[in-house]
C-alpha cells in the first residue's frame, strides 16, 4: 500500500474524527470464518506479532513480541501470516457503511480510517454525537470494538481513539485548542510510525538524549530541532505540539461495478434466467469500459427462492464481454443444479479481478487468426456447453496420467497439483507420447512362466521375459528398473507403493509398466 498522505495546511489544525478497529488482522480473520474470535491467534509480520486476539492478550502476547516468547506464553497460540490485502478486502465493506453516514472518509491504513468532523458534528448535533452515530451503524455490520476519538488534527484524534477503550465509553473528545495537554503525557514512542515519516532510530535517538514523551519534544525549540533533525524534525515536533499541519483527504469511493437482477416470480429455466441478465451483461461490460477496465474473473452469484446459494468465480484468458457473462450464468446454472433446487430469485454478477482496457486491445498486425480461432470455439462451446471444449495443460503429480488435466476452452489452466513443484518418483524425461487413462492390466512372466513380482526389500522375484497384454504375448529383449514410487506413507488408508519398469519387446516397442501389490498394469507406451 502506498504511503498515505495527508493535505497539508499552513493555518491550525482542523476538527478531525478517526474511527479505530483494534486489532483488525484478527477481526478480519474472524469475519472471514478463517479463525476463532474467543481462541489465541497472533498475527505474525517479520517474526513479530502485530496483532492478537484477546484470548491471547489474556495470556500474556503482546505486539512487537517475538514468534518465540509469544509462543512461549501461549503455547496453544495460533500463529498466521499477515496479509494486506485481507485486511484491506474485509476493512472495504466498513468503510462504505461509515460513508453511507458520513461521506468524505481517508483510509490511513486497514483499521483506522479519519474523517472531516464538522459536516458530521452539525449534522448530527454534535461531535459525540456524531461518533456515537458512526460505531452504532457498525454494529449492525457485528463490529462492536470499534472507537472514536475527534481532536485537532488526525494525529491527536487517533490518539485519542486509542485513549477510549472502556467499552461503555467508546468515544474520547479532545477539546478544541487542547491537544497539545492531551498529548503531553504519551510516550515518544508514538512518533515510531512510518506513515508519520518516523521511526525506531529517531525514537531511540530521543530516548538517548533524555526525551521521554511528546510532551518533553514539544518543549525543545523548534531550531534546536531543525539543527539536529530538519525539516523532518520540525513536521514531528508540529505533531507532538499539538499543531498538526495535516488535513484529512477523502478517498475517491470506487464506482458500483456489480450489477443484481431479481426475478419475482422465480425463474425456473436456465435460458430465461440468461436472457433476463442479458442487458444487466451489457451493463456491467459498459460499466467497466467507462472507467478503462476489462474483467479477467468473473464472480457469479445465484440465490434460489428457498435461499440456497450458488457462488463461483469464472476465469477467462483474455477478457470478459457480454455473451461471456451470459454463458457462464447458464453454465453454472447447469453444473450446478444439485445447489439450487428452487427457482432462481437473484443473481449478482461482479468482477472478481480486473485488469486495463489497454492491455486487452486487439493488435494491429498479426492478431486476426487466433482471434477467429477463438470466436470459433467459442461458438462450439455456447452450444455444446462449459465443458464441450477442452484443450490440454500439463500439471504435476508422480503418475503420468494426473499429469495431464484437460481445462474447458476459455477458462484459465488452474492445476491441482503445481509442476513447478518437487516430485519425487516422477518419470523423468523425455516422457512417452500415449498415456493409457485408465492403465490396462497386464501380466509380467519370467522364463519359466512364472509370475514376476517385487519383494518387500524393492528385489524382483525373478527376471521379466515375456509381456502378456490381453490375447498377445510379447516377449521382453530389455528392461530397467524397478525405480519405487512411495506416496501418503503416513496415511494407511490413502498410502500407496508402486514399483515402474521400462521394457522393450522383441518388436522394438518399449513399455512403461508399474507393479504394484503383485498386479502389473501399463501406464505409457513410448511411440
């Protein structure tokens, strides 16, 4: 997230009202049912706990502790990463509840927003009064820890935010020309803040002269702080006096990119449901190539009459356009007619991911043969269904056979199992060019027409000599292996251990073979 900045103001500091969610990353844990709110989670940032639930407070984790003494104080602490986008994903929703009240909101950072406290105080009689307003619309979102603090300036309105945490009393009113009292006792290390252009060597560096408080740094003269410090000096000495130059800068609110449609009464067929979307298509398509977007995932929702709910995310490898939509509403409609077993009564489609316009432009030389290539199939599939065209991707896995996944034309190749990743036992290169799906069983003689098998120890029982593939038999001039394949050893019920051997018949056609639990099957053949 980019440094947030604040308007500057060379006159005082104005009224401001910042509204603080403490500890957020584990609210937005729980509001995401990823995490327990009553059980001890931390949430971990360079090794360090940044945030806790109070579970875990009561137990003695606190922010800034190391991963190794806050385990130690809570050994059943439950320990996750800390991801922005969460938090920022889940602050959105409460961000446009506080804007429904009171518009003009700047977010600082995910769990604390700040707002201009005048329109709000005279509209709604008062700054307590206007805050109290603000955390009881977020109750009916289920936030009840939220506080409110109003001072001169953003910095002192947050601290007195932070200041309000008896739960009766959520809101801390700093009068008018006393924010300079107010910040006077507060430790220096407020000031350790890199949105404030702060920071732990500037901390520790007043800390070594004997500055102890914001109250202490106020009191130096400002050119014994410029001498030192700088300009950098003199904006943090403003904020610890109480004379905040900041003004809060209200966030642009992103345009409504989602479109519903209702149906009264509920519609029963998958091909009225897509034709009463088709102009809310057009629509959402419009609406986003008015603001220079293209829809790269498409999220679509559908609510039955009896509120079962369908919801899945459709990926395309260039860009959504209206008939798209229209035929991944159906589509779903289709696949999915086992979860919705009444009348569709809404459906909401929205961009799950979104990309330029710019990037998506038809090239002027070169580009006309893959574009019909795709108007064609993409005419196939519209009438044979989602899955009527499929093209190959290769993932990863031991087997050859889960190797290659088979993704509907149009869809974006997302594989189960990562190539990228490390599997030991895979067949090496150069692989075979027919992979039998499923494998055919086969027998495996030695020269005395005996069964061939491996022992416990990985050691064949005997040497392979003749291939036995249906009514054919084959005999083997060459063979390699056995090379072990060892997969969920820890799981009895899903462990599986398999032996491969490579074979070549007396025709010169050489064979993938695997044996497993004494049974012998072909898994490839290389052509």
């Amino acid at each position: 997230m980019p440094p947030v900045r604040f308007e500057a103001r060379p006159d005082a500091s104005v009224r401001s009202l910042v509204l603080w969610f403490p500890d957020w990353p584990v609210t937005a844990l729980a509001r995401e049912g990823a995490v327990d709110p009553d059980a001890p989670v931390a949430v971990f940032e360079r090794n360090e706990v940044v945030a806790c639930s109070a579970a875990a407070r009561a137990e003695g984790v606190r922010r800034g502790q190391r991963r190794r003494d806050a385990q130690a104080r809570c050994p059943r602490l439950t320990v996750i990463p800390a991801d922005a986008m969460r938090d920022h994903r889940v602050f959105s929703p409460v961000v446009a509840r506080i804007e429904e009240r009171a518009p003009g909101v700047q977010i600082v950072r995910a769990g604390l927003c700040a707002l201009k406290a005048r329109g709000p105080a005279r509209y709604y009689g008062g700054e307590t009064e206007a805050a109290c307003m603000l955390l009881e619309s977020l109750s009916g979102l289920g936030i009840e820890t939220a506080r409110a603090g109003v001072a001169d300036g953003p910095f002192t309105a947050e601290q007195a935010a932070r200041a309000g945490t008896r739960p009766d009393d959520p809101v801390c009113i700093v009068p008018s020309g006393h924010a300079a009292d107010f910040l006077e006792p507060l430790p220096i290390a407020l000031l350790d803040d890199a949105s404030l252009g702060g920071g732990p060597e500037f901390v520790g560096l007043l800390a070594r002269l004997g500055v102890q408080t914001l109250g202490e740094f106020a009191a130096l003269e400002q050119d014994r702080v410029r001498e030192r410090f700088g300009d950098h000096g003199i904006r943090l000495h403003a904020l610890a006096s109480g004379r905040d130059p900041r003004a809060v800068a209200p966030r642009t609110p992103p345009p409504e990119l989602h479109r519903e449609v209702a149906f009264e009464p509920p519609l029963e067929l998958a091909d009225q449901v897509a034709f009463g979307v088709r102009l809310a298509a057009d629509d959402f398509i419009a609406g986003l190539g008015a603001v220079d977007l293209v829809c790269t995932e498409l999220r679509v929702e559908l609510t039955g009459d009896r509120g079962e709910r369908s919801e899945r995310v459709w990926l395309h490898p260039g860009a959504f356009d209206a008939a798209g939509v229209v035929d991944r509403v159906r589509w779903q409609l289709g696949e999915d007619a086992e979860g919705l077993r009444s009348g569709v009564a809404l459906v909401r489609i929205s961009p799950e991911a979104v990309d330029a316009a710019s990037h998506h432009a038809p090239a002027i030389f070169g580009a006309a043969p893959e574009e019909r290539v795709h108007h064609a199939l993409s005419r196939v599939q519209a009438m044979l269904g989602h899955r009527g065209v499929l093209t190959p991707a290769v993932g990863g896995g031991r087997w050859l056979a889960e190797r290659q996944v088979l993704v509907p034309w149009g869809d974006r190749a997302v594989v189960a199992k990562e190539r990228s990743r490390p599997w030991p036992g895979s067949l090496p290169d150069p692989l075979p060019a027919s992979v039998f799906s499923p494998p055919p069983s086969v027998q495996v003689r030695s020269s005395m027409d005996g069964p061939v098998a491996v022992d416990e120890r990985g050691r064949l029982t005997a040497h392979p000599a003749v291939l036995i593939e249906g009514a054919q038999r084959r005999a083997i001039t060459q063979w390699a292996g056995p090379w072990p394949i060892s997969e969920r050893g820890w799981d009895a019920v899903r462990a599986r251990r398999a032996h491969r051997f490579q074979v070549v018949d007396a025709d010169g056609a050489a064979w993938l073979l695997v044996c497993e639990d004494g049974r012998w099957t072909a898994e490839a053949r290389y052509d």
